[in-house]
C-alpha cells in the first residue's frame, strides 16, 4: 500500500516528483483576537521541513476542484470544518528531497478565516500546532514568502 501518496505506489510517485511539478493546496489559517490578527504553524512530522514551523497543505487529487482539496486538507489535517478560505495566489517551491529526489510544487495558497474560539485537532503530520503574530526569519523560506503573500510581516 502507498505511503500518502492517494494511491499510487512509491515508484510511481518517487517518478512523478522527479518529472512534472505538483500542484499542490497550502493554506495559512488565521485569526482575529484582541491583541490582533494571528496564524496557525504546524512543527512537521514529516519530509521535507522535518521538525520545522510550516504551513499545512497537500496534494490537489485528480478530478479535485481546488476548492474541495483545501477544505479537504483544512478538515484533515486540522479537523477544522467551519472556515472561510481565500485564494491569495500561486507559488513555485522547490522542495529539498523526498523519496531521495529533489522536487517542485506549485502552491495554490490560501489564507483560511476561523473564528478566535475553533478548535484544533491536528494530524499526525504535525508534532504540535502554535499561533504566532509575527513571521520569525529563520522559518523556512517557503513558510516566510506564503506568510508576507497573506499579509504578515517579521
């Protein structure tokens, strides 16, 4: 059975990533408080960014509307169901390795709206999830471009 890889083998999937860019959905989810407007990281459990702050999202499946994979990949990873999602904009990345090849996604980006009080379950991809306000400099790049695209700053 294929690891995360919605049902292709690992060959297959290791071939992909050394041959097309993935499109992919990754989002920023946020909130308003008193003290201001914040965003959710989660620390990977996962290659690539292993043990760093990044953002959630996945693959976009074949046959997915973009829509329907981030509300998807909200819910999955974060088991948040009410949210708001906003298209920001696209972004290249190129990925250090996965499956030991170096490869490039697309970004379909989108800051999700939550009220202050949701509640968070993540996924197993994250070791823990933390609400920050501002962007820390040492986070990937990846991670510091999408986060300033939605609006944040260091």
């Amino acid at each position: 059975m294929p690891r995360n890889n919605a049902f292709l083998s690992d060959a297959t999937y290791a071939t992909v990533l050394q041959s097309v860019p993935i499109a992919t959905v990754d989002f920023v989810l946020v909130r308003h408080t008193a003290s201001g407007r914040e965003f959710l990281l989660g620390k990977r459990t996962e290659v690539p960014y292993r043990g760093e702050w990044f953002v959630p999202g996945g693959r976009i499946f074949k046959g997915e509307k973009m829509e329907q994979a981030v509300y998807r990949q909200v819910h999955r990873e974060l088991g948040v169901k009410d949210c708001r999602a906003i298209f920001i904009g696209c972004l290249d990345v190129m990925n250090p390795p996965k499956m030991g090849v170096r490869w490039h996604s697309i970004w379909h980006f989108h800051v999700v709206e939550v009220s202050e009080g949701v509640t968070i379950a993540p996924n197993k991809e994250n070791k823990r999830v933390k609400w920050f306000s501002h962007i820390n400099p040492h986070w990937p790049v990846p991670v510091k471009k999408a986060l300033a695209m939605a609006g944040f700053h260091s």
